[in-house]
C-alpha cells in the first residue's frame, strides 16, 4: 500500500491545489477586512462619529465571473 512519505506527498499536492483555487480569494477577504479594521481604528482614535466603510454583497449562488443582475 502506500507508507507514510507517500501519504504526505499526496496531502501536500491536496493542500497546494487547494490554496492555488482559494488562496486569491482568502488574500482579497483578508485585505478587505484590515481596511474596515484601520478605518474602525482611525475613527475611535479621532473622537468623532464613526465612518461607515462600504462593503461588497456576494450573492452566494452567483458565480464570480457572472455580472451581477439588474
């Protein structure tokens, strides 16, 4: 059968797939969030109001390279 290097071989090529498929999109979500995190910060430092940082809604059933409806 197959011994213990081998297994790990194949879980490295798994985990390689996978984060070429999902990492631009983890990368995108986490940059997204530390710009809502400074903006948060930068507005309690100032003492005034807090500003309301626009985000982006994703339909989950909607593909990506699908333009949204109208």
């Amino acid at each position: 059968m197959f011994g213990l290097s081998e297994l790990a071989v194949i879980l490295v090529v798994v985990i390689v797939g996978l984060a070429v498929k999902k990492g631009p999109e983890l990368v995108r979500s986490a940059g997204k969030s530390a710009r809502i995190l400074k903006a948060e910060k930068r507005a309690g430092s100032e003492g005034g109001a807090p500003r309301v940082v626009q985000g982006e809604v994703i339909d989950p059933g909607r593909r990506p390279t699908e333009p949204p409806p109208s």
